[in-house]
C-alpha cells in the first residue's frame, strides 16, 4: 500500500471507527490517521494533505505498529497475532492479581 492508498482508506474509515464500524486493511493506516487527526482527514483532500501524510506514513511504516484495538489481525502475521493476544491476556491476569492483593 502506497501513502495516497493509506489516506483513502483513512478518510473513509476513520469516521466510521466511533460506531465500531471501520474495517482496516493496513496498520500503517490506521496509525497515520491517528497522528494526522482525525479531524484533519475529513478537512483535507490528498493534495492538501500529502506532504505531511506521507511524512508521518514514512514513519509508520518503519515502526513494529500495535495493533488496531478491536481489530489485532490487521497486518500481521498469525504467529504474531497470537503472541499478542497471549501478552494481552497476561497483562489482563497481572492486572487483575494486583486489584486482588492489595
């Protein structure tokens, strides 16, 4: 996915995460909009918001990005997905054992 691809999908997705209706192909996506704002996507065309988009896509791509909350799969391999969603599950038992302890 190139970064015009990325804002696309951003500008039409972003708006539709507050009902939990956003469908993700790109984590990379995702955490664009995030930095962007996005308040900004629905403002902007892609001309408007190429430079600083792809600057801050140029970045994304480059990092190990978390996973989308509500949506974990998007973008990552299998095996990692479940070491994920096992770490998830040990911070939850690790966080539940110091309310129990205190």
């Amino acid at each position: 996915m190139m970064a015009e691809q990325g804002f696309l999908e951003a500008a039409a997705q972003f708006p539709l995460r507050a009902a939990g209706r956003d469908r993700w192909t790109s984590r990379a996506a995702f955490w664009t909009a995030v930095r962007f704002g996005g308040d900004g996507l629905q403002v902007h065309a892609w001309p408007q918001a190429r430079e600083r988009w792809t600057e801050l896509w140029a970045i994304a791509t480059r990092e190990h990005l978390a996973p989308i909350p509500g949506a974990p799969e998007v973008g990552a391999s299998p095996s990692t997905v479940a070491a994920e969603q096992n770490l998830a599950r040990m911070r939850a038992i690790v966080q539940r054992g110091k309310h129990v302890h205190r």
